[in-house]
C-alpha cells in the first residue's frame, strides 16, 4: 500500500471558508514541513513490542501464524507479496518491511514522491506479523462452500435461520419462505452477477425458493410422505413438497397451511407415531394428529381450505389437559424447543430453565424438572417483577444555605458531566449482570445415537440425560454460547456462537474442534455424507463426514494445485479524509477542494471528523442517549450530507454507513462500480472523557468487509501532548491490491477433485461398509398384550453398528378378497397406535446384541368403542392389523446403511394366523422410497 499526503497552497482560498476559521497554531505551511530534514530520531516501536511473547506466537517463528479475519485466506506461499517485490521476513535486524505500489500503478494527477514519515510499515514480530494467507484455510477442514458469505445488507429480509437436510436434498428456512438446494447440484457454479438471483447469491449452489411467506423459525423433514413442514412468525405450519420440478423457474407454493398458534411457531416435530407436535409462547404445546394431516394432505389444491379446517379442528391443546381447577403444572414461559425422542417413544418441551416430558401414544405428561434435574411439582407461578430498589436513584433535596454561593457555569457543567457518567456506568453495571444471570438458558437438545439427551446452555455446558430426565454428566470444552446440535453416526456436532464447531464421541470427550464460520454457527443438519453448518450471516457450508480424517489433506493438496484457477486480485484505491472541524460548518468549494477533487480513481471514501459540536450539555445528552442505543445530531447529519454531496452520492458513490459520538463522527462511501463486493459494516464507539463515558474525548471505529477481506478505520480524538492539535484537513490514498478466491470456480474444482481423484472415491467408497448383522425373526404374531423379543446381533469383530426401528407402513388385513394388503406409511414412518417398540434405537458393540420389545397395546376411540364393547367386527382396532417395521442398521460413520423387513401381525380375532414368509415389497406404496427391505435376516449393503 502507499500511503500519501496530499495538500496543495492552491487550496488554502477554499478551505478557509470554513466558519470559524480555527486559528493558525503554526507558522509554517505543510509543505514547508515537508521540506525540513526528518528527524534523526528512528521510528518508535509500539510498546507491545517489547512484551515477552506467549508461547504461541514464539512459536511462529517454526510454523506459520493464521489469523482468520475473513471467512478464508489468501497465501503467498508464506511470505509477503508487492508488485515485484517479494519479502520473506528474513531480512536481518528490520522490524518492518517497506511496501511499495506496482511500478505500473496509476497515482493520478495527484501523484507526488512519497513522504518518508507516511510510508506504510509492516512485517515486524510478534503480533505485528503480517498474517499468512492461504488459498484454502490450514486450519481446519476443507469443506464444501454451498452458499458463500454472503454481505449482510443484502439480506435484509432473506435471512437465513435454520435448515434441514435429507439424503438428497437440504432445506433452508429464512425471513421471507424456505428455499430448496438439491444435492446432486451442489458442485455447480453459481449463476453469478447478473444471473437471475438476488444479491447475494451470485456464487450461490443453484436453488429453488418458495413464495413469500411469513418468516421461517423452524423446519421438519416427513421423508415417509415427501413433505416439508415449516413453522412461521405469524402462527402458521406450511407443508411443501418435496419433489419439486427443475423445469419450473417459479416461485414453489405450499402444498398445505394452517393457523396452528396464534404466536409464532418455535419449533414442531413428528413422535413415533407421526403425529406432529408445535408449541409457541405461553407453554403452549399442540398435537395435530396424523389421521387429520393424512386426509389433509389428500385433497386436492382447490381444497385447501377444507385441508385447513379440517386439520385446525383437531388440534389438541396439551395444556388445558394438565390444568385442574386453574393451577396448570406447567410454566407460562415461552416453550423454545421439541425434541422428539424416537427411542422410547417420548417428546421433550424445552423453556428456558425447565424441561417437560410427554408420552408420545397417551399424551400423558410424565415429568418437569429444572436445568439441574430437580424435579418441579408445579410450575405455573405469578412473574414476580424485581422489586429491589437501587438506592443510587433515590432523590434527596436540600434546600442550600443563604450564605452558600450559586454555582458557575463550569461548576454545574462539570456537575452534569460527571452525572450523566456515573448514570452511564450504572446501567452497564445493571445490564451486566442482568446478563450473566441467564448463562443456565438452554439454547440447543438433540437425540445422540444411544438413546441419551444432550442439551447445550449459555455458558457453554452441555448435559448428558438419560431417557427418563435424569442428569448423568456434564462437560465444557468451549466458554461461548452452545447454539445447536446434530448427530451423525455415533458422533455429536455441537455449534457455538464463536463459530467454532466441536465434535464429541458419545462419553462427551472432544475428537475435533475447528472454527467453521467468522460468526456464530445458529443450525447445523447431517445428510448426504455432509454435515451442514448455517452461520448467522446467512453462509451455508457442508463439512464430510469423515473430517478430520485423511480425506482433508487429499482435498487441500488437490485444491492448493488449483489455485491459479479461482485465484483473484482486485485494485482498490482508498480515501481517507479527517478535520478537526472545531465545531464548525464547512462551504460546498471547501469539501469539493479537500476530497471531492481527487476521487476520480477512488473506490472507497473514509472520513473521520473531529469537535462536530461540544459543550457539557451536548455531551451530557449524547452521553444519556448512547445508554439507550441511540447517537447522532443534527450537526453531525449536515455534515454526512454535505459531504455525500461533494462526493457526488447517489450517483457515483453510495454511503455505506456512520457512526459519531459526542463531536466525533466517522463514514463510509464506496463507488457504485464496487458495491457488490463492500458490505457488512460494522461500527463501534468508545468514550474515554469524563469517567470515561462522556465522548469529548475517545474514538469511533468503522469495519468493513471489501472483496472478502476485512478493513478497520478509527477515528480518535485524544488529549494533545506537547503543543494543540491541528486543525487544518488532511486527505491520504491508499493504493491496495486485495487478493481474493471465486467461491464459485473453487466449488467446481472441488467437484472435479471429488469426482476424479482415485483414492478420494475409495475412501468415500469405504464409508459405504455397514457391519453384518441380523434379525431373529422376520415374522412376529401378536395377540391381545403380547410382548416378543426381537434380537438384532451384530456379527462385526471390530465395528460398531447403529441401529433405528421404523415402521415402512401398516394395513387392514384382507381375508375374504385374497388382494394384496395396502400399506401406507405415518408421518415420519411412525409406529401405528397398538404397536410399541423399545428401545426403537441404540448402538450394538462389535460381536454384541440388543433386545427389543414388541409389544401389543389396545387402541380406542370414542367412535369405535362404547363402555368398553366393540361397536362393529369390521372396525379397524377390531380387525386383524399388519405392520412391517424396517430395522436400518449402519456404521458409526456409515453414509448407506442395511434394512432388514421384520412383519408383524396382530390377530384380534385369536385365530391361527400364517403369515407370508415372503417379505413385502414397500417401494411401490411407499412411493419408491430408498429403503429397500432385505429378502434374508443378514441385511446386505445398498
């Protein structure tokens, strides 16, 4: 970069139309200045250079340093890069490298010789090492980039705020519908500028989106019948289509929707017996069941409103159920999350300190406990509002003496200061620990592959329960925020709000930790052999499976040989202006001489202004006004307008953002030719007058992503040293070549690499193994409350297996007509009502076995039964019933697992059933589902 000070005797006429002209404190001009010998003195370290270095970074020195300020990183092969220049950092006894500009650099007709005391410094030790860049990040796994970073002011609206995932596809909820990626599409190059999508997307994997709709909090995948269920803002549940056509460039609409909530719908999941579960604020938890949402899903799209009566009359609200005579056993408080706990057959509402039970068949309420596992008898208790008093803000009056003298104005002046910073420090104080008193909130819960809940709070712990709601262990690998879950196989991925992403093995022991995104991680979803992880800014990206493994040094070494490929260098001329304005106004001829004349090859404009407007009353009320959120004046608004005018705003130059506290004021303008590659800015301030909380004295600060690089800019206005500040206006150019990657290009290479590399295909063909294992029985008769035990062993001497129970479908038994039995599936492949399976899940240790109990259970309705008699021979739960239960067995790190077809009949009449040894086909009524059953009781790999 070059650094330069730019000030011609041409312009004094102009700028000195600045009212009031602030007094001369030198004599000399600044090029008279300039033309004085540099001092003799060397240029002074920052004093952190001498501080003894921490054991990390004295170990740079033998391995590089990465500082992730971007979502990725750029190398130069470890050293630093300038036009043709080339440093490596070796250079004996220098602390910092002198950078030049390109010879061929254009500099403009403002180009004059390099001022010594403004080159531009770097390089040295320590913390001041020029970070090493790298075409893809060395420290931590390559993955899959589905939907780069995208700038956060072209998202408003359009926020991305959960996804889930399939085998074949991945789902995204955001602000304004639900959007569709396919799988077999994710290495495709995006559509890029000017391709059809919105920005933002422009490096985006191709996807589909939905119509506009209220925005999105929660999404569920129903495989067994093709739908997507998504739970809105505005209280409804929208059900969409899986299967959506390629050929159709529209907007997708929903297939069904409903008023489930009349707040917004948190969370909603299907039991084990497909039924589908919501809640909302209030503690209201609601069933929909599925025998509604089948015949809803039924009817055809001109009857929709038949779909929507019919599924809001049979809701059943679980909270009136468990009221009697008006005390309620559970919390008013808002129910966050549902966890649907396949296993035992169970449902777990999460608030924020407190858990509840349910039974997924009775809808029986069967346990409330607190985050620390005590159990709760009752729940429902008035919020006491805080009743403490802050004896800081108690008011006393005295009535002054006669003989006391009245204040001056300096005096109350500093009396009001001093006021409204003690104020300042009180509320941060009280916000402080308003904060810290909701650490124990849980903030994520998932269902591991053994059977165990693991919840996640604010402080970063997580918790280990058993099936039952009792506290088995606890672990802490990260202090940040625990955001939210996923499992695949028997590992557990846990997300934080630093970005990091951990993964635990089923004890709660740490295997990997590496940091996914440059801001918090909010969902994370498991399908395809990816783990996707959905950062705050909207980026989505998918980690393999096999991470950290092997596989990521084949990929890193591939895609670091393709670097010259979706390698990119981009030029940006930047303008930084500052003035001491001495609460001033400046004319139009003024801005236009100091900045407005020389942005001509600019793309960024920075301008840092200093005094805007004083006084202890200004800055008492700036002072109060920060405590609540707000800043800016009206001066400070006639300036940001005075010199959006010089730069010509709106037509060449868009501003981009402010920030001013108290009399300091820092913006931001960048040319509409670069607009799409500047973004997500962010501003800070900090005071450091009075109490250091009034802002005469402080800094403002402004950061900025440009072409996925991180910028910073602070503007200080601090105590003078030796003799006043100045305050004539100064302007520098910073000439900056930013190297950057095509997101796009490199997600095709990736492709290319996955696909052709020989020893990448047999690793992902390795992680196809499924351990042998087998059933006891593949046919079970069941009578009035019988139980059978079916045993599943797993004949692998080294690997463990995953086993899930599903039901691929149930029917009516046919006698009389000799047709084959129609088997139709639940929601989610749920168990039918008179069928109980336990444990429906768990993991099987090499040469082991588990047990699992069938069990017959008695199902009415008040329809199909009357004090306890049968109304019909011909009613369902009075005849002969048949399930096929799919018993899906993988690896604990298997992307395809094996089925094995279990049929069982329940025989209500008590007569001798003989069941059909051959095994049923489901693929036709399941509507060619991927589970296939086996035709032997040894599962074969697909």
């Amino acid at each position: 970069m070059d650094y330069r000070i730019i000030k011609e005797e041409a312009e004094e006429e102009a700028l000195a139309s600045l009212v009031p002209s602030p007094p001369h404190r030198k004599t000399q001009s600044f090029n008279q200045q300039f033309d004085e010998k540099p001092p003799h003195h060397q240029i002074r370290k920052h004093s952190l250079d001498e501080v003894r270095r921490s054991s990390t970074l004295a170990s740079a020195t033998e391995s590089a340093v990465y500082f992730d300020s971007s979502d990725d990183e750029f190398s130069t092969g470890g050293a630093i890069l300038s036009g043709d220049s080339f440093f490596d950092g070796s250079s004996a006894g220098e602390d910092y490298s002198v950078v030049t500009p390109p010879p061929n650099a254009l500099v403009g007709d403002d180009s004059v010789e390099s001022l010594p005391e403004f080159i531009g410094a770097g390089g040295g030790a320590g913390i001041f090492k020029v970070p090493v860049r790298a075409a893809v990040h060395p420290g931590r796994p390559p993955c899959l980039e589905l939907r780069p970073h995208p700038l956060r002011e072209t998202q408003t609206g359009r926020f991305l705020r959960n996804v889930a995932c399939t085998e074949t596809q991945l789902w995204a909820g955001q602000e304004n519908g639900v959007r569709l990626w396919k799988l077999e599409d994710a290495y495709v190059a995006g559509c890029g500028v000017g391709g059809g999508v919105e920005r933002g997307d422009e490096d985006t994997a191709p996807f589909r989106e939905s119509v506009a709709t209220s925005p999105t909090l929660c999404l569920v995948a129903d495989e067994s019948n093709k739908v997507l269920w998504s739970g809105h803002k505005d209280g409804k549940i929208r059900a969409w289509n899986m299967d959506q056509h390629d050929d159709d460039s529209d907007p997708f609409e929903e297939r069904i929707s409903w008023q489930a909530h009349r707040g917004p719908v948190n969370s909603v999941v299907i039991s084990s017996y497909g039924d589908m579960w919501s809640c909302s604020e209030g503690g209201v938890i609601k069933i929909w069941p599925w025998d509604s949402l089948e015949k809803s899903l039924l009817l055809k799209p001109e009857e929709k409103h038949m779909a929507t009566m019919l599924v809001e009359r049979s809701a059943i609200d679980l909270r009136s159920q468990v009221t009697v005579n008006g005390t309620c056993s559970l919390s008013s408080s808002e129910v966050k999350y549902l966890l649907a706990d396949s296993v035992r057959a169970k449902v777990w509402a999460v608030q924020s300190l407190s858990f509840s039970i349910w039974d997924a068949r009775s809808k029986d309420l069967l346990k409330v406990f607190n985050v620390d596992g005590q159990v709760e008898c009752r729940v429902d208790t008035p919020h006491v509002q805080d009743q403490q008093v802050d004896d800081e803000m108690k008011m006393k009056f005295f009535s002054p003496s006669k003989k006391e003298k009245p204040q001056g104005f300096l005096q109350r002046s500093r009396n009001a200061i001093m006021g409204a910073a003690g104020a300042v420090r009180r509320v941060a104080s009280r916000s402080a620990g308003a904060f810290l008193e909701d650490t124990r909130k849980t903030e994520a819960i998932v269902l591991a592959a053994d059977g165990t809940i693991w919840t996640g709070s604010m402080s970063g712990q997580i918790v280990q329960w058993d099936g039952n709601g009792n506290r088995l262990r606890d672990v802490n690998h990260h202090h940040r925020p625990v955001l939210c879950f996923c499992t695949f196989g028997d590992r557990i991925y846990v997300g934080y709000a630093s970005g990091y992403i951990q993964v635990l093995d089923p004890d709660g022991k740490l295997i990997a930790s590496w940091v996914s995104h440059n801001e918090p991680v909010i969902k994370l979803a498991a399908g395809g052999g990816f783990v996707f992880s959905l950062a705050s800014h909207g980026g989505v990206r998918g980690w393999y499976v096999t991470s950290p493994g092997p596989l990521d040094n084949i990929i890193r070494t591939e895609l670091s040989r393709k670097e010259s490929s979706y390698a990119r260098q981009d030029n940006v001329r930047i303008l930084i202006g500052t003035w001491n304005v001495g609460q001033g106004r400046a004319s139009h001829d003024a801005l236009m001489s100091w900045l407005g004349s020389v942005t001509s090859d600019v793309g960024i404009v920075v301008v840092g202004l200093q005094e805007v407007e004083m006084g202890a009353g200004f800055l008492a009320m700036s002072a109060a006004k920060e405590t609540v959120g707000l800043e800016g004046s009206a001066v400070g608004q006639w300036w940001i307008d005075a010199i959006g005018k010089a730069l010509d705003e709106n037509n060449t130059f868009e501003r981009m953002g402010s920030r001013q506290l108290a009399g300091l004021l820092i913006s931001l303008w960048a040319r509409k030719e670069i607009r799409t590659h500047v973004g997500d800015l962010d501003v800070a301030a900090v005071p450091c007058g009075f109490g250091r909380a009034i802002g005469n004295k402080g800094g403002v600060g402004l950061r900025i992503r440009v072409y996925d690089r991180i910028m910073c800019f602070v503007n200080c206005h601090l105590a003078a040293h030796l003799e006043a500040s100045d305050h004539k206006p100064v302007r520098c150019k910073f000439h900056a070549t930013i190297a950057h990657v095509d997101k796009s290009v490199r997600r095709q290479e990736l492709g290319n690499i996955i696909t052709s590399n020989e020893k990448i295909r047999s690793i992902l063909e390795d992680l196809k193994f499924v351990p042998e294992t087998s059933v006891s029985t593949n046919n079970i008769v069941l009578q009035s409350q019988d139980t059978v035990i079916l045993t599943i062993r797993n004949h692998s001497t080294t690997s463990k297996a995953v086993f899930s129970i599903l039901c691929g479908g149930q029917a009516i038994v046919r006698d009389d007509d000799g047709e084959e039995s129609d088997y139709t599936p639940r929601g989610s492949f749920g168990l039918p009502r008179w069928l109980e399976v336990s444990p429906a899940g768990g993991i099987i240790k090499p040469e082991g076995s588990v047990d699992v109990k069938v069990h017959h259970e008695e199902f009415y309705t008040l329809e199909e039964y009357v004090d306890g008699i049968p109304q019909n021979w011909w009613c369902e739960d009075a005849r002969d019933k048949e399930a096929i239960l799919m018993v899906n067995i993988r690896g604990s790190c298997s992307t395809t697992w094996t089925s094995h077809s279990v049929k069982v009949r329940h025989c209500y009449s008590g007569r001798v059933c003989l069941l059909d040894p051959k095994p049923i086909n489901l693929t036709k009524n399941l509507g060619g589902s991927r589970r296939h059953p086996t035709d032997t009781r040894r599962g074969k790999s697909r």
